[in-house]
C-alpha cells in the first residue's frame, strides 16, 4: 500500500488555489466586461491568465473577430488595474458543447413529497421536524402552481 495516505492538507491548499485562480479569472471577466459594450461582452465567456498572455473565450468566430478588434481596448483595461502590463491577448471559440446552458431543477414527484411525509416526524419538537414540515408544504404549493 502507500507509504503515506492522502495529505488532507496537501488537497485542501491545492483547492484553495484552484478557487483563487477562478476568483482571478471571474474577475478579469468582469473588468473585460465593463469596458465593452453590452453586446460584446455577452459574448465573453471565460478567461484565463498565463504569464503576461491572456486567452479570451467567446462562443463564436464572428464575436472573435469583432473581439480581436477591441483588443487595445481590452489590454488597456487590464493594464489600468494591474501592475504590470498584458502583452498579449488571444480570442479563442469555444465549442457549443462546452458553453453550459442552467437548467431548471426537476420538481419532485408526488411520491417523493409522499415518501418525505412518512419520513418526517409529525411531532413537531425539533428543528428539522420543523423545517421538514416547512419544505413539504412549500413543494406541495409549488406542486399546485
């Protein structure tokens, strides 16, 4: 077997890190985002940042070329809030497959809110009897709606 098991310690700095790159990411969205136009940057979907390189996503060629347009622009904003400067900027597609679409959560069926019923404790003593009896009724109104 392993000579030592799986560092927590290790996987939880190594999540962090991934959490703060996102944080970075979504905030150089933003900023892109505020300095464009509000049909442009519909169309910016995500960042990333290597170096003094950035790669912009967009969901198709057309906004890409329009983007690539607006790329002094888009450096000049990134270079106003960061220290150092951006040199270089790339606009890439990003396939339809990957642009995520939300979904609507799937509303329960009648035997879920049945089965959620007998589950819960009618007596309602406890908090989580409480709040139980809180969730059926709202599902049941919602169920009616």
């Amino acid at each position: 077997m392993f000579r030592q098991p799986f560092n927590n310690k290790k996987l939880l700095n190594g999540l962090q890190h991934i959490q703060q790159n996102l944080n970075q990411q979504q905030h150089l969205l933003k900023l892109i985002q505020t300095g464009l136009n509000d049909q442009l940057a519909a169309h910016c979907i995500h960042i990333t940042a290597n170096k003094k390189t950035l790669t912009l996503f967009t969901d198709s060629s057309i906004w890409a070329s329009k983007l690539l347009y607006q790329r002094q622009l888009i450096l000049d904003v990134l270079s106003d809030n960061f220290g150092e400067p951006v040199q270089t900027l790339k606009v890439k597609v990003m396939p339809k497959q990957f642009v995520r679409q939300r979904r609507q959560p799937k509303p329960p069926s009648n035997g879920i809110i049945k089965v959620l019923k007998e589950a819960n404790n009618t007596e309602q003593t406890d908090n989580l009897s409480a709040s139980m009896n809180k969730l059926i009724k709202t599902l049941q109104k919602k169920k009616l709606a």
